[in-house]
C-alpha cells in the first residue's frame, strides 16, 4: 500500500516537473519569436527609410 502511494506521489511529481519545463520552454519559445518579429519589423522600417532616400 506505501509503496503504491509513494509510486503515485512520484508520478504526480514528474508531471508537474514536465508541465514547469514545457511552460518554461513556451515562454522561451515566444521570447524568441518576439524578438525576430521586433528585429524584423525594425528591418522593415529601416529598408523603408532607405528606399525613401534613393
């Protein structure tokens, strides 16, 4: 019976484990596609002042 219960704990523990890094693997995720939207959106806005100038 404790060593069910102990089994369950550990299962139940890994899981949360599992949720923490994919929801610190998705946060990385979207800082890293925000940061190449940012990036090429101020590509865009500097190629536009430069097709402006010429």
């Amino acid at each position: 019976m404790k060593e069910t219960f102990k089994k369950r704990i550990s299962s139940i523990e890994q899981g949360i484990m599992n949720i923490e890094v994919r929801y610190s693997v998705d946060l990385n995720l979207a800082k890293i596609v925000r940061a190449k939207r940012f990036h090429t959106s101020s590509f865009d806005i500097s190629c536009s002042i430069f097709d402006i100038r010429f």
